[in-house]
C-alpha cells in the first residue's frame, strides 16, 4: 500500500496527541522501609528508606538517640541509629516518623537493657598450672576492669570485647597446702556497669598423719580414774608437719566431746573437760591434725570403764580437821590452790599433798600446835586451766582459777589479780565458812610455783587472805615452805603480826606511826612498837614476869633499823625460823580465845583501869599453856651452823613481801 503525504500527516498528528497525553499524566509517589521495628544491639541499628521521592525523618520519644541520615532523595538510603549504652535497667522504646509527599511511614526503635553473661560463671582449678576460657555473651562493648591480678594467676586474655568474646584465664600451680586461691575477676560493660567471673583454684594436695596409737587407758580397761591419763604414741607425717592432737570422749561411740591436747602425747585434762562419771564406760580416740588441707586422722576406737570416784570436782570441799570447842567457837581455815590442774586433785595427789603439808606445817608451831583444837579447817579444790603462777616482771601469763601473780626476779612480791570476793566467793561454797562472820575465818591460797615468796592481804575488820607459792627447792630453813606459811599465815593472817624485818637502814617514818597505832587499835602489828620505853609497848605486860626475861626492847622492826622496836632478837617474823616470839604468841593466843568467846575482847584503846585487869587475866591462861617461852635456835648462832648472822638471821636472807593493809570494805 502506497503512503500517500496525507495519511503520513495524519499518523503523525495522532502519535504526537499520544503521547502529549502520556507525557501529561505524573508517576505516582512511592515509599518503603525495610522494617516496621528495629532492635538496637550497642553500638548501633540500621534500616533503608526506598523512595521516589525526597523524604524527612523525624523521631519521638523519651530517649537521646543519634538517627543519620534525617532526610533524603528517591532512591534507597540506609539509615543508622545509634544509642549510648542502655544501663538504665528498662528497655528504651522511640518512634521514628519518615515523610515523602503525603505518604508516612513508621519504625518502632526499642534498645534492651544492657546485659552481659559468662558461661561459665565461675572457673575452677586444681592445684596444677592451667588454662580454662569464659565464653561472653553481650550486647554491649566490655572490657576487664583491671590489667592486675593475683600473682596466683599467669595471664588474661579477653576477645570480642564489642560484644560476644571469650576471656582466657592461666593460673599458676598452688603448692599452699592450706588454703585455695580464690579471686573475683571484674568485667567492666555499658559504660559503668561490672560483673564479676569468680576464680578458684583447689588448694594443693597433703598427706594426713599417721594413725596416732592409743596407749592409755589401754582398750577394754576397767577401775579407770574418773580423772584418766589420755596418752597415745605420736603420729608421723610424711611432709615434716607438726601435729595437734585432740582427745574425743564419747558415753554412746556417736556422739563426742573433744578437747584439746596440743602438741603433747598426753592429756589429763582440759579446761571445760570435767572428771568422768564413775563406773561407767566411755569411748576414746584420738585425732592428729597437721593442719593442712585435709590432715586429720583418727585413731581406732577405745572402751574403757571408770573406777569408783577417785579424785576431787572443781570445788569439792573436804573437812580436814574439827574444831573439839563446837561450831561457834572454832576458827576455821580454807586451804585451797591456785596454779593447779584436774590431774593434781586426785585423791592423794599432788593438791592433797600440799594442802596437808601446808596445814600440818601450821599446827607444828607454837602456839598452834598447843590450840589445834581450836580450828576447823577445809581444803577446797580450785581447778586452773594451767599450772603455775603469772610473772607480771617477764609478762608470762598462766591461766590459774584465782589469776595469782609473782613479780618475778629476785623479789619476793606476790600479788592476786583475783578479787578479794572471788576468792571469798569460792570458799563460801563450804556452809561453815560461808556461816561464819569472816573475822573468825583465814583463808590461805597455796600457789602451784616452785620459788620462794608470799603476801597476806589484812584487812581492819580481821579478814585475811595469805597467798604463798610452793617453794620446793629451798635452799635453807628460811625459804623452806612450810615456815613461809608460818611467817604469811600463821603469823599474818590469823596472828594479824607485823613483820620484824630491816630492809631500810633508814629511821622509821613520822608520817607512818599515826598509820601504825591506828592498826593497832585494830589489833594488828602488836609486836612491834614506836615508842621507844618497854612500859608504853604492847608488851608491858610481860615486864617481870617469871621465865620472859628476855622479852625486851630491840630496836630494827617494820622494814627499818631505827625508830621501830620488837620484843625479841628474833622470831618467825624477821627470819621464818620456826618459832614465834613471846608477845607474838600472846596476841595469836589472844586472837584465838578472843574468837572461841573464852575472854572478854580487849581494846588496845580501853582504858588502862578496863585493859590492864584483862591482860593479867589473859596472860595466866598463856603462861599455863605457853610451853615454848625461848627460842631454841639462838643456842645455834654462836656456831653459826644453820644461821650465820646476827641474831641468827642470814646475811644474805631475802625478806618475804610485807602485807597488804585494807579497810573493811576494800579490794
């Protein structure tokens, strides 16, 4: 077919009206996201805006975030989110609103809180050098909180601190048979936020102790005191380790007591281990400890049966001797120890043995041994925790029932930490002491230490306390024992005596005689005297009287040489020779009928008229009984045989302490 110019004209009339049509019609508006919700893991999030158009983006909501980019042309952006790290404790939520034309879209944004996990928690390690790893799981930067660690631990490596990692922990090997190693390792997350992986490592391997061998009681035995001797053939240990032992007595084999023996093979007893039951059967083992991991090993089991009661309990009373004048006429005496353990109070043993020496050394004395019948007299027991006395000189101390103490060295001090009332306290567990007024009482506390010295607290009322150690190695008659309880409680504590002794070359002081005739008038220190004629002495009495010529005035007494007087050259008072002077037996005569209520009381500040009718009363009943009127071991100073010095005393004689003076109601 031939196109004619007309019907070309005409085909391009209607193809330019087409497509001005089509040129006039706009391509519709389009908009896209690729996520409605997005989870923010640190540091940051994304999403894509798709558009053919330009486009704004806006955000809502309670939370800073930084959103970029905020605006855009067609085609796709990406778009990131970013939030600082969420340690708030809640999820953070915000809208994000993008805008093309009249088309909206929406993009929920919600940031977790920030949380970070070990797995595992906690590293354990033996004892050898090792590595172990920690898997991190986060969704936040982490990093170790410190680059120091124990010197226990090798090394530390941490990963992927932006989020998941590992942290690789070396220890070294625990050669510490004691105790393990243990460390917090910290992780530091969102900024300030920490979290701790726990490190252990096991404590180093140990070889326990041998079996300890049990000797005594041996198993099986019977007639057992109820105070046993525990004792046991020592373990042995591999490493070199010392060994605590522990005694475990059982009435059942389940169910046990256990007390400590220390290092010792042996134990009689502990401080809360109180004297069995008799006839009864017990379980006993022992146990080494060397105090390393796992070091503890018992020995086998051992029945034993107890004998009939065998020794004293912790404050058993004992009446050693009675009074033949009744009840409310003796003078009753309590002997008791200090220094001295369970083991000591068997019956027999050694606290019955000192007790009875220390009595028996009172009553060989005149004039106790002619009025012995006057006294009733108790032992009680006191039991300490460890024998023998506290030094306070050398500060070593020693766990006594009554808390004694020695100054130590060569000094002669003794004194009692105990309380006047818990002493009292104690011997008033005994009815007849506790019933008597405490002036018609003297108590004497034998101390469990071998050396020579002793005090006597006096106080105005009469009450006394002579506290004196067991000296067992004297070196002369003087330092011997049982003359220091003469001297401390004989002539002390019931006689009220001072002592004649001349430590000071010195006059006696001025200042101290008011003090001295107050005591006597209290009846106290009536040997010795200030005033310097025989007639104005406690003594006058005895002035021409048949048989006590030798009763005089001898000047040196009360720890100074001049300005002080006593009756005789010596007594017990100045040199612990066992004889009391004339006088001095007087006034403990006096004391005694005084306290049994045979003579009326006599005041040293009565009137002449009303004291002297009394005293030649008094002084018949001596004579008639006074059996020892002389010293029989001046005979002996002329040879100088036991006592070389004047007036029989030593040269070298060490003086015991002075007494300790108190007013009713002191301590």
């Amino acid at each position: 077919m031939k196109i004619t110019a007309k019907i070309l004209r005409v085909i391009l009339i209607v193809t330019a009206g087409i497509l001005t049509i089509a040129c006039s019609k706009e391509e519709a508006a389009k908009l896209e996201v690729s996520a409605t919700k997005v989870e923010v893991v640190s540091p940051k999030a994304t999403f894509t805006v798709t558009s053919n158009r330009a486009w704004v983006l806006s955000k809502k909501g309670n939370y800073n975030f930084r959103i970029a980019p905020t605006n855009g042309n067609s085609g796709t952006t990406e778009v990131s989110i970013t939030y600082a790290a969420n340690d708030s404790g809640t999820n953070r939520e915000s809208v994000v609103t993008i805008t093309a034309g009249d088309l909206v879209k929406t993009v929920n944004v919600v940031q977790p809180v920030a949380s970070i996990s070990f797995s595992p928690d906690t590293l354990t390690f033996e004892p050898i050098e090792a590595t172990k790893t920690v898997n991190v799981t986060a969704n936040v930067d982490w990093d170790l909180n410190t680059n120091v660690y124990p010197e226990w631990v090798k090394s530390i490596e941490a990963t992927g601190k932006t989020g998941n990692g590992t942290i690789a922990v070396a220890v070294k090997e625990n050669k510490d048979r004691v105790s393990n190693n243990n460390w917090d390792l910290e992780v530091i997350y969102a900024g300030t936020l920490k979290k701790q992986i726990r490190i252990i490592q096991e404590v180093a391997y140990n070889n326990p102790p041998t079996k300890p061998v049990i000797l005594t009681p041996a198993n099986n035995a019977t007639g057992v005191s109820v105070i046993p001797d525990f004792t046991w053939e020592a373990a042995t240990d591999v490493e070199g380790d010392a060994i605590d032992y522990y005694v475990q007595v059982s009435k059942d084999g389940t169910t046990w007591d256990q007390f400590p023996a220390g290092k010792a093979t042996k134990l009689s007893h502990s401080g809360t281990f109180k004297p069995l039951e008799p006839n009864t059967t017990y379980y006993y083992k022992v146990t080494a400890n060397d105090n390393y991991n796992g070091g503890i090993t018992d020995s086998e089991i051992t029945k034993f049966t107890t004998s009939e009661k065998d020794a004293y309990t912790d404050g058993e009373y004992k009446l050693y001797m009675k009074s033949t004048k009744g009840e409310d006429k003796s003078f009753v005496v309590v002997f008791t120890g200090d220094g001295y353990l369970p083991e000591h109070h068997r019956y027999g043993g050694l606290f019955d043995q000192d007790m009875n020496t220390s009595i028996e050394g009172l009553f060989e004395i005149e004039p106790y041994k002619t009025y012995r019948e006057y006294f009733t007299v108790y032992k009680i027991a006191a039991f300490s925790n460890e024998a023998g006395v506290t030094n306070n000189k050398t500060g070593v101390e020693v766990d006594t029932k009554f808390g004694s103490y020695w100054s130590g060295g060569n000094s002669t001090y003794l004194g009692t930490t105990a309380k006047r009332a818990g002493i009292y306290e104690w011997c008033e567990k005994i009815p007849e002491f506790k019933n008597r007024t405490k002036k018609h009482t003297a108590v004497a506390v034998i101390i469990n230490a071998d050396v020579y010295a002793g005090t006597c607290t006096m106080w105005s009322n009469g009450e006394s306390i002579a506290l004196m150690t067991y000296n067992r190695n004297a070196g002369s008659v003087q330092t011997e024992f049982v003359n220091t309880v003469k001297h401390e409680l004989g002539g002390h504590g019931i006689g009220r005596l001072a002592d004649e002794y001349t430590t000071s070359s010195g006059f006696y002081p001025e200042d101290s005689k008011a003090g001295l005739r107050e005591w006597q008038g209290y009846g106290t220190y009536l040997n010795v005297t200030v005033e310097p004629n025989i007639a104005d002495s406690p003594w006058a009495h005895f002035i021409d009287v048949e048989g006590y010529s030798h009763v005089d005035m001898f000047e040196g007494a009360a720890g100074y040489k001049q300005g002080v007087w006593k009756p005789e050259q010596t007594s017990c008072m100045i040199s612990n020779l066992p004889y009391f002077n004339s006088p001095s037996r007087f006034y403990i005569v006096k004391r005694i009928l005084e306290m049994a209520g045979e003579i009326e009381p006599i005041k040293m500040s009565d009137p002449q008229a009303v004291k002297l009718p009394k005293l030649k009363a008094l002084m018949d009943k001596f004579i008639e009984k006074d059996v020892q009127k002389t010293n029989p071991y001046l005979s002996t100073q002329s040879s100088n045989t036991y006592y070389p010095g004047w007036g029989g005393v030593p040269y070298d004689f060490i003086p015991l302490a002075p007494p300790v003076l108190l007013k009713e109601g002191e301590e």
